[in-house]
C-alpha cells in the first residue's frame, strides 16, 4: 500500500459501497404520477470515523434518502459509502480529525452522490442530485454536538444536530427528484 508522505498527508486506499438499501414501495403507480405531483425529497447525511489500525482510518458517509409523492412514499435509499485512508505520521494529532471528518468526506461525497443519483434513475425517477455539503461546517456541528454530550457548554449559538438534512426538491439546481 502507498504510504503518506509530505506532500500528501492523507492516502486514500479503498472506497467502496458498504451497505445499500433501495425501496420504490409504491411502484409502477407512484412513477405514472410524477407528471402531475413533484417528489418531496428528504436527504439526511451523517460522518462516522472509525480507527482500523494505527494511522489507519475508515470513513462512512451515511446518507439516508426518502420521496414522497401524493402523500405516497416514493421511494427510500440508504447508503454507506466508506473509504480506508492512511493518515501520515506528520500530520498532529489534534489535526487528525479534521483531516478525516472534512477533507476524507470532501473526497468521498461525489462518489456517493453518484450513486444516489443513479439509484433514483435507475428506480424510475428523476436523479436525486444533492447539492455539496460545506463539512467543515459539519464538523463544526459534530464537535458541539459531542461537547454537549460530555456536558460541556457549547455556545447556544452552535445548536445544530451533527446530521445535516436537506431539501432537495426545494434547492436550486436540483435535477427532479
């Protein structure tokens, strides 16, 4: 395996689909109503880091999407979509998760947006194409939400939950779904 070096501190050595669920309940009927009733989409995402040995590190983007047309469900996917990286000995400690949660995230994240993407088409749907995640924010929410949980006071500006949702047929740019 390529280790890290200076001039790149992460080493990403696999990404793959670790787990995949795809529903369309209601189908054919839901999909010959598209025409006259859009898909409500809901997308939550979440960031789970793992230690696998020594400076090495699974990520696993959980995204969980689910439509509704015409008060009906549409359609339900759940995706984790992980990566195994080697996080070089320069890199210090107190910057290792960072590094994971944000930039390992930055890189995983068209890859199972992708995979969103064609699921929804392939399920009959317009793609799902969820808009890019800011995970430094996220990050930023995940430490709050952990502070909170040891019992720390976290400012009360900084009360988000550490999942980020969002909605996707209410966002611009969204391609249908």
């Amino acid at each position: 395996m390529t280790q890290p070096s200076e001039d790149f501190p992460l080493v990403i050595h696999a990404q793959y689909v670790k787990d995949l669920s795809f529903e369309n309940p209601n189908a054919p009927g839901v999909l010959a109503q598209l025409a006259d009733s859009p898909p409500q989409v809901n997308v939550n995402i979440d960031v789970d880091v793992r230690h696998v040995h020594e400076r090495t590190y699974e990520v696993v983007l959980s995204l969980r999407a689910g439509a509704t047309v015409a008060d009906k469900p549409a359609f339900l996917i759940e995706l984790a979509y992980g990566g195994l990286a080697a996080v070089g000995q320069q890199v210090p400690e107190d910057r290792m998760e960072p590094l994971l949660y944000v930039e390992m995230s930055r890189h995983l994240f068209p890859f199972a947006r992708a995979a969103l993407a064609d699921l929804t088409r392939d399920g009959g749907f317009p793609p799902l194409l969820i808009n890019p995640i800011d995970f430094e924010q996220f990050y930023r929410r995940h430490k709050v939400g952990a502070l909170r949980a040891a019992g720390s006071d976290a400012p009360a500006a900084e009360t988000a939950a550490p999942e980020a949702a969002t909605d996707a047929a209410a966002a611009d740019g969204q391609g249908g779904a």
